[in-house]
C-alpha cells in the first residue's frame, strides 16, 4: 500500500475544483475554499495521484506524511477526562 500524504490541491477556477470529482481522491469536502485567485481542497493522496494532479494542471502543496497527523489511540468520556483533570 502507497504511503498517503495531506495535501492541499490548488484549481485555476471552479470547474477546475468540481474537476477533481473525477479523480476519485480522499478530499475534504469541509475544506474546500474559493476567493478571486484561488481555489483549493486538503486530502489525503498518495504520491502518484500528486503526479496526475500536476500532470493535468493542478498545483499541489504536499504538507505531511499520514502518520504525521494520526488519529488518537486512546478515548476517554468527559467525566473520565474530567476526573483526570481534577475538575470533578
């Protein structure tokens, strides 16, 4: 399995954004953003999906490795985290 990277993916416009529909990529609708010079989303790619992406005319800033940004492997409910705290 190809190590996955966070990136951000830069579009020259709006249809350049939908565009990336198509490539069947992890993207984070939530962080799509647009104002007059640009268009961008953040998602979890592997390197050979940044080289289609530059291949077709995205820009792409690749900003850290997957493992750099892991999930917590532990949970606790709020009293639990609370009494850890010493606020309850």
């Amino acid at each position: 399995m190809e190590p996955k990277y966070f990136v951000t993916i830069h579009a020259a416009d709006a249809r350049a954004l939908r565009g990336l529909a198509g490539f069947d990529l992890d993207l984070f609708q939530a962080t799509a953003r647009s104002s007059e010079q640009d268009y961008h989303i953040e998602g979890l790619i592997t390197l050979p999906d940044v080289s289609r992406l530059v291949a077709a005319g995205y820009r792409v800033t690749v900003e850290a490795p997957e493992h750099a940004r892991a999930r917590a492997q532990e949970t606790a409910s709020l009293g639990e985290w609370l009494a850890d705290m010493g606020e309850e």
